[in-house]
C-alpha cells in the first residue's frame, strides 16, 4: 500500500494483545465480590438465634443491648480454620443490628493455606435488611495477590449485590487500576465499573521499549453469562504513543475466559505517534479476533474505513468501505501478514518529501472494487498487492508545470510488487485489458491527450520519485494522440523520454497525412519527433498531402515512400528519410541515400546517388507527333523547389531521354505548372551533350522541350559529329531532333562556318 505505512500497524499488535490482561483483572475483581459473600455468611453462624422481623414501619434501635471489646471468632471445619474474624469492638443494638470497630477477616479458601483478608475501620451488619457495609481505609487482599481498596464497600446479601459507591482502586501483579465507584451482582454474575475506570497493565518484562497499556472508559461492564466486557462512554487504549479508541469497546469470551473477539463501536480508531512511524485508523466499527493462545489473528474495520500515515517520509492513506487485516503468529507477537478493502477503496500515495524540490516526484491514487496487500515476512514491509475490478491508478506531479502531464492507468486488474523495503511500488501490472492516459495539465493545440491500450501493461517506477519510469504495453498495442495513432504488438511509454516504442507485428503510425509501417517505430511527445527504422514504408495519401514537397504531378495520387529509416518532425512538417529512400508515384520515382521532405517551404532534397525517373515528358517522335519519352536521371543530390516548379540536380549529373543524354555538375530543371511536364532544362559546369553518332561539350547549357533545341556555351563550346565533323563556337545551337547546329559567335564575333546536318524525313501519309 505505502512507504512506512503498513508495518506501523503492526505496532498496535502488542496493543491490542494486552488487552485479554485486564479480563483477568474483571474477574479479580469478582473473586473480591464473593469472598464478601462467604465473610457474610460465615459472620451469621456466631448467633444461630435467627433475627426476625417486627411488624409496623421499619425504624433503626438506638438500644445498645451488647458491648464486646476485642471480639475474635474463628470458625473451624475439622481442624482447619476458615473464617477469623477480629474486632476492636461489637456493639449489638435490639434491632440486631451489629456495629463493628477495627474490624478485620481472613477466609481460607479450600485450595489455599493463603487466607483471602478485608479490614476497615468500621463494618456495620443488618440482618433485617440483609445487608453489611465496611467503611474508612476498606482494604481486600486476596489469596491471588489481589489488592483492593476503598473507602467504602456495601453488600446486600438478599440481592447478592456488593456495591463501592465511592472511588476504587484495585491492583495484582502488573496490572492496576481505579474507578470512580463499582457494582458487582453475584446473581447476574455482573460487575460494574463507574464514574470513570482505568486500567494499567505493566509490562511482565522491564525494558526501555516497554510501555504500560493504560485503559479508560466512562465506564466497564463485566457480564459472566454472556462472557462479555464492555468499556462504554468513550473507550480508549493506550501504550506509550499508540492507542486504540471508540465510543463503545466489547471484548468477547470464551468458555475458557480466553478473549475470543473484541469489537470497537462508533468512531473506531487505531493511532500511533511514534516519530517517524505515526498512523492511523479509523471506522465506523472495528473487530478483532484471537487465536486461542490470544494472539490477534484478523481485524476487521467497517463503514467509513480511512487509514493514513503521519509523518511519513512518503505519506499515504486509504479510504473504503470495509477492510481487513490478517495476522500470522510469531512467537509471542502477531505479525501483519494482508490487507483486504472493498466498497470501492482508494489508496493515495503521495510523493516522497525528500524529494520535495524534484520536478519528478508524483503522487499516486489506486483505486478499485476491491484490494489485497500482502507483507513480507518481517510484517515491515510491503511485498505485494492485488486490485481487482475496474482498476485505475492516476499518477499526478506533485509540481504541476506548464509542460507537466498527468497519467491514468485503467485495466480490470493490477497485480503490484513493492521494493524490498520502505513500502515503495516497483511495478504494476494490468491485465484482462489495460489503457493508459497521458493528458497534458495545460492542453493546446499542440498538447493533447495520449492513449495507449494493450492486453496488457506493465508499468515500472523510480525509487526515489516514486514516478512512473516506463509502461510496457504488450498485445495488441495501440497509441493515439489527437490526429495521430499508431499499432503494434508491443508498445514501450519511457516516462523521462515522454517516448512511444512500438515493436512486432509490423508496427504502423498514421494521421490525417500518411501513414507509416517499419520494423521498429519510437514517437518522441516531448519533441513531436517520430522516428522508424526496418523496412520502413510511407504512404502520403495524396501528393497534395506531402505540402507540395514532392515533384510528382497528380496531386490527388498517394505518394510512396521506403527506406531503411525514417524521421518524421510533425510541428514542423520535416520528414527524412535514409538508407535506400525511394519515393515515387505511378512510374515516376526519385532515389537517393536520404531523401528529405519539407512541407512547410515545399522542398525535396535527395543525397547520395540520387536517381530520379520522371515520365511526363514529351517528345516529338520520327512521325512529327508529340509521345511520352520519359526522363531519367542520376547525381550526387537533387532538390526540389515546389515554389518555382525547379528540379535542381548537383555533382556528376547524368540525364537521360530516350537516346539523348545531357551530363553536367549542375542541372536545374523547369517543369510547367499546368502539366508538370519538362519545360526546360539548364546545365553548367563540364557540360556534355551526347546523342547517337553526336557529342557536344561546353560549360553550359540550356534545352528547351518546345523546340527540342539545346544552346550549348563554352569557351568554346564544340560539338563532333561523326558524318558532319566538329563545330566550335562560344555559343552553339544544337537541334536534337534534324541534326543541325548552328554557331552565333565565334573570335572577334565572326561566325566560325556552317554546319551541315543529315535528318530522315518520314513519308507523309
């Protein structure tokens, strides 16, 4: 259950096991009763006259009809002696009443040489109303060693009643005590203690640990038939800084006089204050029950149950309906072994206080139908616990910040474990279908709610903060935050990390965007950073849904990607993918070792052999007519511009056409906006041209598709043509598709010569 909270308990073990002590001294006190009796009855045989009653009103005689000084009786059976009775004076009035001074009596019980002895200095006996008071200094010594005293004891012989109007004291042994008066009835074998009793029950052992148990109430009632005592008006127990308190305290008797049950009535507590162990307990009602060595073996606490620690390091406190403890003996102790609460218990744990400045340490609330706490063997410390029954456990911060985010674990069951020491939870376990809530304590736009459920969920915690570390959630897995879910076999929640891992059964992430499936996929909260590694495969549901960032035409079309890794920045809109990245949509697909997608500034960036292939472009064929001839091409990077429709491929570029083939260390192509098709494209740097039987070089150059022509610079630029010779020029251009070129400038500007070119022409149809 908690830190320090369970095993102080069991310091109201010794507490509650002295108690069946004070039973012992009730019927003490009832032996004290009946050697009056036999006193009476013996004191009755010295006149075997019998008195009779006169007729008319009763009135007390003044008329002294007999005076002896230093009277003594004694009363034999064979030859022992039973009754002696010494007096300094007894004086016998008409009435036959008798009035003794200094009286003293020794009865010898018929299983003790030891005489049970009363002395008082005054006893006045009426036989007419068959009744014998002692007064001044009445003091009872009994063969047992009990010892009682008073100022005055009253016994009614017709209704076997003795009563002690005024205050009492009584003690034997280790165990003493005081009321304000006392009744005991012999015929309903009933004692009374009254006008506030108080008990004291020393330690049998002397030591510095042992305390007295001290015992007072308004009142106790001894009831012999029913075997039971009650403590009422307000009862409390105490032994040092623990006590156990009600309105109303029953002890229960066996046969044997064994306490067998002691019930605690209206405003049940159970306290103690001992520095660094203080608790308490509290109910409507409570019982405990003993074995027959009378040892405690369960309590049992009803209606309005609150439990909690004092002065914890890590306070905790419980509320149900109904709970119960069981204890296992020890020797001569009773240690507790399990807890069991139901009508919906709530146990709160809160952060430690040594770690009060930690922006870690949270507080915890357990609640569930029904809880179970298991001890270890030293009855100290926590082992284990069971919540069953639509369970959930909330983990707050106990400094909530802006950023600081409160959880919620919910399962039809937890099973919990406990570190070794100090009742501080290690691991709860969540079965039968478990969910976690993650829900920010200032939620925006940005900071939502977090769910993740699974079969189930084991989630560990710190020792010193006593926060959740980690939730392994196993089976069937599955996260969800806003817009954004993912599922997998397993899932992994890193508390410090505020990180998702999903694992197994090829784990998958979507949104409103795209989706993703890889081996291995971690979503970092914090950072709204999701990264996926093995065989990681992307879908943007539509080019339009990648912001623009990919150079693909039909905006309504998905666009795949795979790679090795990916990493997706979702606040920012970055997505990079390496190793083997490959997206592409229809036919058309771009290459590289890392691509990148940037939707905010619609932007693709490929490195590392970059091959692209782009099949909306257009060509005119041998018949004159328009056809599709798609467009490949290789380099060390590529980037793509959305804004300005531009493909810009850098280092050892290699484009393809069909046949034509245009190399180049920079190569920015020009696509259209209405078709997306190639409008022009522009090389720089170690340009080269090359088509079949043809090869030109320069530094530059620039091919417009309207009218297949290429413009080639250089210094000077110079195209060789197998059937028609070389040109050189500063500015050559070169029509891809007749064969001619055409030089604009040459030294000193004059024209270098003509070029002569070979074309078929198709026949017309």
């Amino acid at each position: 259950m908690t830190e320090d909270r369970r095993h102080r308990r069991i310091r109201f073990v010794n507490l509650r096991a002295r108690i069946p002590r004070l039973l012992r001294v009730v019927a003490l006190v009832a032996l004290a009763a009946s050697l009056i009796v036999v006193i009476v009855s013996y004191y009755r045989l010295r006149n075997r006259t019998p008195f009779r009653m006169l007729s008319g009103r009763p009135t007390l005689s003044k008329e002294v009809v007999g005076v002896v000084e230093g009277y003594e009786r004694r009363v034999t059976e064979g030859d022992r002696l039973r009754l002696l009775l010494r007096a300094a004076r007894d004086v016998t009035y008409a009435d036959g009443r008798h009035e003794l001074e200094n009286v003293y009596l020794e009865y010898y019980p018929e299983t003790s040489a030891v005489p049970d002895k009363i002395s008082a200095r005054r006893a006045l006996y009426d036989p007419t109303e068959e009744k014998i008071d002692f007064f001044g200094a009445v003091h009872v010594e009994t063969h047992e060693r009990l010892l009682v005293d008073a100022e005055q004891i009253s016994y009614h012989q017709r209704e076997e009643r003795a009563e002690v109007p005024v205050a009492v004291s009584f003690a034997r042994d280790n165990v003493r005590g005081r009321a304000g008066g006392a009744m005991i009835d012999a015929k309903a074998r009933r004692l009374e203690l009254h006008n506030g009793a108080e008990l004291i029950i020393e330690a049998r052992q002397s030591g510095k640990d042992q305390k007295p148990m001290i015992i007072r109430a308004a009142r106790a009632d001894f009831d012999q038939r029913n075997l039971t005592v009650v403590f009422a008006g307000g009862a409390t127990a105490e032994q040092g800084r623990d006590s156990m308190s009600a309105d109303t305290l029953v002890a229960r008797l066996s046969e044997e006089k064994r306490v067998q049950r002691i019930e605690a009535r209206g405003n049940a507590l159970l306290r103690s204050l001992d520095e660094g162990h203080a608790a308490e307990v509290l109910a409507a009602q409570m019982e405990f029950a003993f074995d027959d060595e009378q040892r405690l073996e369960r309590a049992d606490a009803m209606r309005d149950v609150r439990a909690r620690t004092l002065d914890a390091d890590s306070e905790a406190a419980l509320r149900a309906e109904r709970a119960q403890l069981d204890f296992a003996a020890q020797g001569g102790r009773s240690l507790l072994r399990a807890l069991s609460a139901d009508g919906r218990p709530v146990i709160t744990l809160a952060a430690p206080r040594s770690r009060a400045g930690d922006p870690r340490a949270a507080n915890k609330r357990l609640t569930a139908d029904s809880v179970h706490l298991f001890w270890r063997d030293s009855g100290r410390d926590l082992e284990r616990a069971e919540a069953i029954g639509n369970a959930e456990l909330v983990i707050e911060p106990a400094h909530p910040s802006p950023v600081a985010e409160r959880k919620a674990l919910y399962a039809p069951r937890f099973d919990c474990a406990f570190y070794e020491t100090n009742n501080l939870a290690q691991q709860f376990t969540a079965v039968g279908g478990a969910k976690l809530v993650i829900t920010p304590l200032q939620p925006s736009a940005e900071r939502v709610e977090k769910v993740i459920t699974a079969q189930k969920m084991i989630a560990l915690f710190a020792r010193d903060t006593q926060d959740v570390e980690r939730v392994e959630a196993l089976g069937e897995a599955r996260f969800d935050e806003g817009e954004r879910h993912g599922r997998a076999e397993n899932a992994t929640y890193v508390a410090s990390e505020r990180t998702v891992r999903l694992r197994g059964a090829e784990p998958t992430v979507w949104d409103d965007r795209a989706r993703v499936k890889a081996r291995e996929i971690d979503a970092d909260l914090q950072r709204e950073v999701s990264y996926a590694r093995g065989d990681v495969a992307t879908t943007y549901y539509s080019q339009a849904q990648t912001g623009g960032a990919t150079p693909f035409a039909k905006t309504k079309s998905p666009v795949f990607i795979t790679s090795n890794a990916a990493e997706f920045h979702h606040r920012d809109g970055l997505a990079i993918f390496t190793g083997n990245a490959r997206a592409w949509q229809e036919d058309n697909f771009v290459r590289a070792d890392r691509l990148t997608l940037r939707r905010a500034e619609r932007r693709m960036e490929a490195e590392g052999r970059v091959q692209s292939a782009f099949y909306r472009a257009r060509r005119k064929v041998e018949s004159g007519s328009s056809a599709i001839v798609p467009v490949f091409a290789i380099a060390d990077r590529m980037i793509y511009f959305d804004a300005d429709r531009l493909i810009r491929y850098e280092g050892h570029v290699d484009i393809r056409q069909g046949t034509d083939r245009l190399m180049s260390e920079v190569a920015e192509v020009y696509l259209n906006k209405e078709a997306n098709e190639v409008e022009r494209t522009v090389a720089q740097r170690n340009v080269i041209l090359t088509q079949p039987g043809r090869r030109g070089v320069g530094d530059w150059a620039q091919y417009t598709a309207l009218g297949e022509v290429v413009v080639l610079t250089g210094s000077p630029a110079r195209v060789e043509d197998v059937e028609q010779g070389s040109t050189e020029s500063r500015r050559l251009t070169v029509y891809l598709n007749d064969r001619r070129v055409v030089a604009e400038g040459g030294e000193n500007g004059r024209p270098t010569g003509r070029v002569h070119s070979v074309h078929r022409v198709r026949r017309q149809k």
